[in-house]
C-alpha cells in the first residue's frame, strides 16, 4: 500500500513538472523576432530611444519626416512643456500621494507605475526596464526644477533626453502595426509595414510588409482613448476620442476614418493635427448665427432684448471638444 | 467636452489624467447632431414718464466660438468661428 502511494506521488509531482514547462513562455508565434524581445528590454532611456531609432528613414521619407517632425507626436512626452508638466503632477499628485502606490520618491517609480501615461504617450516603455521609468521621472523633475530655477543648462540637457523619446516612424509602422497579432502575426525586426508587400530599400529595414489597419481607425485607436484604462492596476484616462468615435459616430452611421480626416482630406499627412490647424477647424463644425430685437413685457414692465441663436453641428467623427 | 468622473465614483470632475476614470456628462457636440443655443440681451433700459425705455434702440452683437483645450481662456484659446450683427428695436409702440 506504501509503495502504491509513493508510486502515486511521484506520478503526480510528474504531471505538475510537465504541467508547469507547459504554461511557461508567451503565448502566440513570433513573439521572439520583434524589435524589443531582438534587442532586449532597454536599461536607459538612450537604450530605449536607440531601440526605436528611425534616423534612417529620413534618407528617403523627408517630407514624411518634416511632416511628422511638426506634429504633437514627435514630442509625446514634453509637448510644449505643458505635457512634461503634467507627467510630473501624475507623479507628485498621484503616486506620491497614493498610499498604495509603493512611490516615495521618483527614482521609486517603475514602467508599471508609468504605462498610466505611456501606454499612450510612450508606448514603447514597455520594452524597458524599470531602470529606464526611474531615470524618466528623475529626468522629469530636474527639468521642472531647472526651469524653476532659470538653469539653462539643465534644462536644456533634460529637454534633449525627453524629446529624444517619442512616437516615430517605428512606433506606428512596425511597433503598433498589428493589432490583432495571433490573426496577423507579431510584428517582424527589420520589416516596415504599411500599405503593401515588397522589398524595402533600407539595410535596417529591407523588407515591406502590408498592415490591414494602416488605414483603419483602430490604428489610432490603441492610443487616442476609450476611457479608463481597466488593465491597469490603478486606471487612468486621457483622450477617450477613440470611444466617442465607436459609439456617437460609428454607431450612429459615421463611415470615415481618423486617417481619412486628420491626414488625407486635409492634406495634412503626417503631420495629423486638429483643433489648431484651419483646415481642421473649417471641416469640422458648420456655424450658423442670427439674432433680432424684441420687446418683452411683463405685465406692465417693459425690457428691450436681443435673442441671439447659434446652431452648431459637428462635422467631425468624435465628440468635440475631445482627443 | 467629456466630463472625467473623478477614480470613477461620485459627482466630482477628475483634474489630470492620473485621478479620471469614466465621464459625469459629456457637454460637448456629439457628431453630426445638430446643436441649438439661446441666448438673450437685455437692452439697457432707464425710467421715463410712463414707464421705461431702451437708453439705446441699437446693439452691436458678437457672438465667438472659442476653442479652450485647457478650459480657460489663459491658455492658448483658439477662435473658431465668430458672427457679428447689430440688432434694433423698435422706438414707438407701446
């Protein structure tokens, strides 16, 4: 019966053993030939810049470049100044002050305790080390006190390392490419996607590949907002223009994309704008305005008025405002 | 605009990305709807034997359309559209 039972232990310690090797490793094919699992998570911010370098595609795609170089995604993390600001609020306001958050000081913050932000503003944290999230918001901060404190020279040097990072050719024509990666596959280290297959005359990059979201809403979509973000431990929410387009205009008949609106009708291409660009402006309300006097009276008071009425419709596919 | 729902509970505006989760209300133009505002001026108006009367019998009406991604008029506000008419009133009647 001892033996019986010694027999049965072992077979069972066995199938956990085998169980186990099954479940580890990531799920789907692929995964292995993208950029980040190639390189490596990235330990700096270089490291990470230098993941996701597209200098090269300048040679060839320069007015795509200039474009591109004038639009709110080559500096996702400092804007104007005004989003680096508030990278640095998320931080004091939030993880600081939250008690759970495990956050005293900058350097405490980790890639999880950041994807809040960059999972939009800087997708491609996710490729790096928390080494890479401490050194960000240290970098934050110094750039926040240097301009406090009028030191240029800082400020200047922070600036460089926070532009250095942001939503480039990489991100969108290969990082972000695919969407559905089991149906289409994980996108490929040295492949560019975009509108079709073929050779790609780049030695980094030397073959094509046709991405079928390219021209797709969906594209946009993984970053421009469907409302809180329920994947993360502690939710946050920015843009929710991508929900307002699924649900007031998609849902209620609207067929264009954002492609459609913000790159192609308004020729604006890569530089993709919205409420500042006049194109945009012009496209996106019809305005109309009248007014005319009258009296009104109240029993025996009498008050002059003008009534003025203003009748707005939004031409856009979203709520607006929104983003 | 959509309204953040501050961490997703309550009747109070979340401020920085960091604190909204949901929407209260969503007060801004949903697409292809047509949208109608009214507004009215009073005319100044003073007191005469017999009642009262317009001080003026001619306004000058501007309407602006403002676009505030910052929701105030202090940072980077953005005209979109304006309107502009004078309105009258009438100076005999009853």
């Amino acid at each position: 019966m001892r033996r019986l039972q010694s027999g049965k232990l072992t077979a069972l310690l066995i199938l956990a053993l085998f169980a186990g090797t099954a479940q580890a490793g990531p799920a789907g094919i692929g995964q292995r030939d993208t950029i980040a699992a190639k390189a490596g998570k990235a330990r700096t911010i270089a490291e990470l810049a230098a993941m996701y370098d597209s200098s090269s595609c300048v040679d060839c795609h320069q007015d795509a470049h200039d474009q591109w170089a004038a639009s709110p995604h080559a500096r996702p993390l400092f804007g104007t100044g005004r989003t680096a600001a508030t990278f640095r609020t998320a931080i004091t306001n939030g993880l600081m002050a939250w008690p759970y958050s495990g956050v005293k000081v900058p350097k405490d913050v980790k890639v999880e305790h950041l994807m809040g932000c960059a999972k939009c503003h800087l997708p491609q944290l996710a490729d790096a080390t928390d080494a890479v999230a401490s050194e960000l918001a240290v970098s934050l901060f110094a750039w926040a006190d240097a301009v406090g404190s009028g030191d240029d020279a800082v400020r200047e040097r922070e600036e460089k390392k926070l532009l250095s990072l942001n939503i480039n050719c990489l991100v969108c024509h290969n990082r972000n490419a695919i969407v559905h990666k089991w149906t289409d596959g994980y996108p490929q280290k040295g492949v560019v996607y975009g509108s079709h297959d073929g050779p790609h005359d780049s030695a980094g990059f030397p073959k094509l590949a046709r991405s079928p979201i390219m021209s797709e809403s969906i594209l946009c979509g993984q970053c421009h907002g469907l409302g809180p973000n329920l994947e993360l431990d502690n939710p946050t929410q920015c843009g929710t223009g991508y929900g307002s387009y699924l649900w007031a205009y998609r849902a209620e008949g609207g067929r264009e994309t954002c492609q459609d609106c913000h790159m192609r009708k308004s020729k604006l291409g890569h530089k993709i704008l919205s409420y500042s660009d006049p194109a945009m402006i012009k496209a996106a309300l019809d305005f109309e305005a009248d007014a005319e006097g009258m009296y009104w009276r109240d029993g025996t008071k009498v008050s002059a008025r003008a009534v003025v009425r203003v009748a707005m419709t939004n031409r856009s596919g979203h709520s607006i405002p929104d983003g | 605009m959509p309204i953040p729902q501050q961490f997703g509970r309550g009747d109070r505006m979340g401020r920085g990305p960091y604190e909204k989760s949901g929407i209260i209300e969503d007060n801004g133009l949903p697409p292809n709807k047509r949208v109608e505002e009214r507004f009215e001026v009073p005319f100044p108006m003073k007191e005469v034997d017999g009642g009262r009367q317009p001080s003026v019998y001619e306004l000058d009406v501007q309407v602006k359309l403002w676009y505030l991604p910052f929701g105030t008029m202090d940072t980077s506000p953005h005209l979109w559209r304006e309107f502009s008419t004078t309105v009258a009133v009438s100076k005999q009647g009853k």
